[in-house]
C-alpha cells in the first residue's frame, strides 16, 4: 500500500474523529456554495470580484467571463479589439421628438444598467433576454425636433492638407458639410488618388473641390486666402479656413451664429486657445483648428495682389504659422479685429479631454484636435444624428442608478453626486507649456478637479444600420475584462 494512505483508528476510544470529519465535509460544501455564488452572482461595477472564464472563442482568441451570462456577437467584439469580457449590455433607445426645446441635461427616473429593475417594467418581465444580452424595456429619450434642410451655400471651406489625410476626413465633412451646398476647397499635393477621393466625397454628398499644390505646408495654408478669393460665389458671404480635423457638430447651428455678425463689413471671427500659455507663444489671432472666418469685403482686401504678397512673404521670413500670418495681415491691411465667438472650440488638451465633452454646456459650433492630442472619433460620434438629428449629439441624460449619458461620447458614472445645475467642467486634460487650472479658466472656468474615481464608458465604434444606429460604449480593464453597453437608436 502506499505509503500516502494511512490506517486511522476507528474505535471509540478515537470517537472524535466522525465528529471531525463531518464537520470538514460541511466546510468544504460550503466554501464550494459560497464560491458558485461569489462567481456567478449579480455583477456589481462597485465590487471586487475574481473572474471566472467561462467561454472560449480559439479563433479570435476572446475570452468571456461568467458575468456576461448570454451569449455575445464574437465578430463584434472581435472589432472592438476586446480580448477579454466581462459583462455585455444592450439596450434599446427611441428618440422622441419633442416640439419645446429640451435642457442641457435631463434626469430620468429609470435606471441604465440595472436589469432586473428595468425588467419589472417590460411588458413580460418575466422574459429576461439572456440570449441577446437585452434588457428587454427600451428608454425613452427626448430630443429636440431637428432641421428640415440646410442651405450653406453662403460658406465657403478651405483646407491644406494630403490625399491621405482628406480621404480619411471626409467621413467627418459629410457630417456638416453634407447635401448643404456648401463648398470645400482642398489644396493638395499632386497625386494618382485624387478622382477617388472626389468619388467618395460626391457619393457622400460633399461639394469637393481639389487644386493641386506643392508648397509647404505653412505656405500652402496661407495661399488658402489668395485661393478662397479667387473662386468667391455669388453667393459667398464667408470663407473659411480649417484644418482637415476641424469638425462643426451643427451646421445649422453654426448658420444661425453668424447670423449675428455682418458679413458686409470686413469680419475677423474666429476662436482662442483655451490656454493662456499656447495664445503666449502664438499671438492673440483666430486658431486654425477652431475655424478662421473671413468675410466676403475682409477676404478680398486680403488677396489684392500687393497686400497678399507682402504678408506670405513676411510670415515666410519669420516663420510664422499660417493661422499667425492670416492675423497679422489682418491687423496690418485691414480695419478688422479679431471678433471672438467662444463656441468656436481649438481643443488644445491632451490626454484625456473627457470633461470637456461631459460638461452641461451648449453645444460647441466646432472641435479640433480630437483625431491627434486626444481621442473622440467625431464621425462615429456623429452617426447617431441620423436617428435623432445634429441637435441631440453629446445631448445629456442622468439616469436613476447614478449613470450619465452623454450621446456619442461617453456613460459616465462620478464617485460624488453632482447637481445637475452645476455647469463647471471636470479638468480632466493636460496643456502643453505647463499650463495649469487657471490657464484654461479664460474661456473654459469654471472648472472643478478630476473625478479620479468616476467610472466611464467611451464610444468605440458607432453603425448605421438600417433604420437604427447601433453605439458601443466600453470600459477598458485588461485584467477583469472589458465592461460593454450597447445603445440601439430608433426613432418613435
């Protein structure tokens, strides 16, 4: 016999034993209770609990923990690159018009990702949908009753840039600039590509122009001014000129703001840095990213051959930017000013520009910078207007169970309850040139600190399809596995 295996003494004189090994037995059943429970109880996004994996997808190599509890799209999360998953959500959403303007934010006395409470309000609440992920009661949301059509045949675009970077921008153009006869005119080296961009941006709907050009880049910029002159409509009361990652949310709304200024008179509009510490090192001047607007007389006065050669001339000499060689020529030939509109947005924050999008604020009118100092895909983050219109991106709801949705950007959960009147922006970013809090209160303040325990979901992919629009919001953790909640859109 082995030597592992011993006789133990079974007579009365060691009766204690039988009472000892009972008591072992229901030990050991209920540490294995309390282990199923443990692993298979309700997930909760406030407590700590080890994974279990579950499921095993060999060619995507995903793994899926039990939490999840249904059965997940693979191919799905194969292009959301999730390697590991811990929990899957659905819901659906219907976009309800609403004839009154809607606020800023609205609070909803149902909650997000609760499941069985949302459940009780399902016409069948007994029909939990583990087969689909689905929390079977869909939200309604209220959003404001979107433009019919919109004429911008009065702007005009200019941007310098490459093939590549234009064929990748014109996602994000269609959004604004899309069947609204508003022109884009693009200065760019020469290149075979060039007729399939053209084909992509007739198909959808962009109104591009294409020039070739081979000066350098700052040169290039500034020679928008000359070329934007040259090709003036009857029609054009503004030309503007925008980096390839300038994005407009609305161009409704950024028709109806110009409304205000007068486009016969010579206008310099255009938005500052958000840092005191980047106006320092450019100048007080309208920057590139934000949008540069030039008025119809401004933009004439510009291009007069005598005023357009002296400023490309010196700005090339001094080694200005474009942007900086466009506001000095304005303040040295013309009587115009720098008119600041403060929606008009640069974005000069790196790292993580989450607050700025959270914040209960106006829409911006443009962004910049979300494709290189930060990360905010706005043509994903656009895709939803096509169920509830441009007026409701980046639209805010706060739900029941303490989560906030900020369309197309993010669901959001603070570690301390914020009043939804509290408009101050969570400075979540980083500046360039030791920037600080009081760098960006100019035109962003009032600002609060970073919620170093706020949990977020941020959009990743966003699809039209059919008549809905399908969002992906995750919340990244390579160790327990990623978290998903996906948003079908669908109109009333």
């Amino acid at each position: 016999m082995s030597n592992k295996y011993r006789i133990r003494d079974r007579s009365p004189m060691n009766s204690s034993w039988v009472w000892k090994k009972k008591l072992a037995r229901f030990l050991v059943a209920a540490c294995f209770i309390g282990t199923l429970f443990i692993f298979f109880g309700p997930f909760s996004h406030d407590t700590s609990i080890e994974e279990v994996i579950v499921q095993t997808a060999p060619s995507e190599n995903i793994t899926v923990t039990a939490h999840v509890g249904c059965e997940p799209d693979f191919d799905v999360l194969e292009r959301l690159e999730v390697k590991k998953l811990s929990q899957y959500v659905r819901r659906e959403v219907v976009a309800v018009e609403s004839s009154n303007s809607v606020p800023l934010i609205q609070t909803l006395d149902t909650p997000l990702f609760d499941r069985e409470s949302a459940s009780k309000a399902a016409p069948n609440p007994t029909e939990v949908l583990q087969n689909d992920c689905s929390i079977p009661s869909s939200i309604s949301l209220q959003v404001s009753r979107p433009p019919q059509h919109v004429d911008a045949s009065h702007f005009d675009f200019g941007v310098a840039t490459n093939v590549d970077r234009l064929s990748d921008s014109l996602d994000a153009f269609a959004h604004w600039a899309g069947h609204t006869r508003a022109r884009i005119f693009a200065l760019v080296e020469p290149d075979d590509r060039i007729p399939e961009v053209l084909a992509k941006a007739e198909q959808l709907g962009v109104n591009l122009i294409v020039t070739h050009s081979g000066e350098e880049y700052q040169t290039k910029y500034f020679s928008l001014v000359a070329h934007l002159a040259e090709n003036l409509g009857e029609e054009t009361r503004w030309s503007c000129i925008i980096d390839d990652d300038t994005f407009f949310l609305s161009m409704s709304a950024l028709i109806e703001a110009f409304e205000k200024y007068d486009h016969t008179q010579q206008m310099y509009v255009g938005g500052v840095s958000e840092s005191v510490a980047q106006i320092g090192l450019f100048g007080l001047m309208g920057f590139g990213g934000a949008g540069v607007f030039l008025s119809r007389p401004l933009v004439e006065r510009l291009s007069e051959p005598e005023v357009y050669e002296a400023c490309q001339q010196s700005g090339q000499q001094l080694g200005y930017t474009g942007d900086r060689r466009i506001s000095l020529c304005v303040y040295q030939y013309s009587d115009a000013h720098l008119t600041i509109d403060h929606r008009l947005r640069q974005l000069d924050f790196r790292g993580d520009a989450t607050g700025f999008f959270e914040a209960v604020r106006p829409l911006p009118l443009s962004v910049h910078h979300w494709k290189s100092w930060f990360n905010a895909d706005m043509a994903k983050l656009s895709k939803v207007g096509e169920i509830c219109g441009e007026t409701c991106l980046l639209g805010k709801w706060r739900f029941s169970d303490g989560w906030t949705l900020t369309n197309g950007f993010s669901i959001s959960k603070y570690s301390s309850e914020i009043s939804p009147d509290d408009t101050s922006m969570e400075l979540t970013w980083v500046g360039d040139h030791g920037a600080s809090l009081e760098a960006f209160m100019h035109e962003l303040g009032p600002l609060r600190e970073k919620d170093s325990g706020k949990i977020a979901y941020l959009l990743v992919d966003s699809v039209v399809d059919e008549d809905s629009v399908r969002q992906w919001y995750i919340h990244r953790d390579s160790e327990k596995g990623d978290q998903i909640m996906e948003l079908i859109w669908r109109r009333q």
